[in-house]
C-alpha cells in the first residue's frame, strides 16, 4: 500500500512539473511573438513616416515650374525682389530659354540660370572694383530649390506675372512694344523738363508736333543696349540705357559733345510727370511712337 501511494506521488509530481514547462514556454512564445509585433509595427509606422516626410519635400520642390524657378534664382543672385521688377524695369527684360537654361538681361550684361533636380545654378558678371563696373568674367552661384522656394514662393503669382510679360507670343510683343513706348515717352519728357536738357527738349517738341516719336532698340557685341529717340526719322541725338534695378541713364550723343546727363528711377520719373499733369500729354506720344530695332 505504501509503494502504491509513493508511485502515485512520483507520478503527480512529474504530471505537475510537465504542466508547468509547457506553460512557461507557451508564456515565452507568447511574450517573444507580442515583442516582434511591437518591433515591426514600430518599423511599418516609422517607414511611413518617412515615406510621407520625403513626399511632403518632394510635394514642395515640385510646386514650382522649372522657369519659375530660374527667376527666383535670379532675383536671389541681384539682391531684388520681385516687386522692384515689376515697378522699375519689367519694360526692358529679356527672357529667353534653351533647355534648362534661361537667360535674362535689360538690354546690358546677360545672367543666365541653368535649372537643375535639386538646385539653380546662376552665372552671372561679377563687378570689378579696379574698373568700377561690371567685369567681364564669369561668376557663378548655386541655391537649392527649397531655399529658393522658401524665400520667393509666396511671389509665385507675380513671378508669373512678370513671365508672362515676355512670354513669346505675338499678343506679348506688342505688349513689350507699348510699355517701352510708354517709358521711352515719359523719358523724353523728364529729360526735356527735369533735366531741362536741349537736346532733349528740342525732341520732345518735334514729337508732340508732329505726333511722332521712334524709339530705336540698338545692342552691341557686349550686350549693351541703348534706346535712341528721334521725333520721327530726324536724329536728334539721345538716348538712354536701363539697368537691371531700373536705373534709367539718360545720355546725348551729339557729334561733338556726347555722355551721360543724368540719372532717375522710373518711379521718379512717373511721379514728375504725374505731378507736372503730364500723364495725358506722354500718353498720347506712346500712342504715336513706334519701336526699331534688334
């Protein structure tokens, strides 16, 4: 009886611990396969993070069209804003593209941009101290696209404008055509009454008189270009030049006595002739000029 009761136990005891291993180790392989859970939703949520942080980059790089981009780049390298484009020197850009690459210019010096994946590479004249102008040497500067989208992206509608200004159509030529006549005229009136300049106020008389003004486009190999007025096909020897910020640069070009007279914003210009009541007077001489040249 008591080598019963003895067997009995022995069997109860490994019964016991046979139960208990089998549970630790389903407890284990529970614990184990909730662990790796844990790891790969941690990944998945990690991975989609980053999925969404590089579409959210790329969302904000590609809102913006390869030639908006090259005038942000240009408008970073000039030191500009898009405004000072639009008031002072819209009249006399010149936009042009090959590819990926546009150029710029206001009838002097050329800036090129060249749109890249990631970046806009700006070449440009840098100045030369020693000459007290612009250099003849090619410099360049590179700005990515974020930091450029950064800066100049809430301009995007006046960027446009300003493009659109000079897009190639025929109807955006004529366009170009009218506003240069109608800052040639206003011009032709500051030098006439501001700078109180003979040559200047003998054109001015011509033109009003005969209803008359030729406004002459005229680039030489540099780039530099000059806009010659006459009140019809007399020359009456003047010209001005326009520089990138929209300095204006009024120049006499008399055979024996040529250089420049002066110098005014367009903003002052418009303000003179608003304030001398001028503005119907200018109006009707853009009206009657024509544009020449290359």
């Amino acid at each position: 009886m008591k080598k019963s009761i003895i067997i009995t136990s022995a069997l109860m005891s490994c019964f016991l611990l046979t139960a208990c291993g089998s549970q630790s180790s389903s407890s284990s392989k529970q614990s184990s396969s909730h662990s790796s859970s844990k790891a790969v939703a941690k990944a998945s949520t990690s991975k989609k993070q980053s999925v969404a942080s590089s579409s959210s980059s790329a969302s904000q790089t590609q809102k913006y069209t390869d030639e908006e981009y090259a005038m942000m780049g240009f408008l970073k390298q000039d030191g500009q804003d898009i405004d000072n484009l639009l008031n002072n020197s819209i009249q006399n850009m010149n936009w042009k593209q090959s590819g990926n690459t546009y150029a710029i210019d206001f009838g002097a010096h050329t800036t090129t941009m060249t749109v890249n994946k990631d970046s806009v590479t700006v070449t440009y004249d840098a100045s030369d101290s020693s000459l007290g102008h612009m250099g003849t040497q090619n410099a360049h500067k590179t700005y990515t696209k974020e930091e450029l989208a950064n800066q100049f992206g809430t301009d995007k509608a006046k960027i446009d404008q300003a493009l659109g200004h000079n897009s190639s159509s025929s109807s955006s030529s004529s366009t170009q055509d009218q506003n240069l006549t109608q800052q040639a005229s206003s011009i032709l009136y500051y030098g006439a009454n501001k700078l109180n300049n003979e040559e200047f106020k003998n054109c001015y008389d011509f033109a009003v008189k005969n209803s008359r003004l030729a406004v002459s486009k005229v680039t030489d190999d540099k780039g530099n270009t000059l806009y010659h007025l006459a009140p019809g096909e007399l020359d009456s020897y003047i010209a001005y030049s326009v520089d990138s910020d929209g300095m204006i640069h009024f120049y006499k070009t008399t055979p024996t006595d040529s250089g420049e007279i002066g110098t005014a914003s367009q903003k002052d210009i418009n303000s003179f002739v608003s304030s001398q009541k001028a503005t119907d007077q200018v109006n009707q001489l853009a009206n009657a000029a024509k544009v020449y040249g290359n």
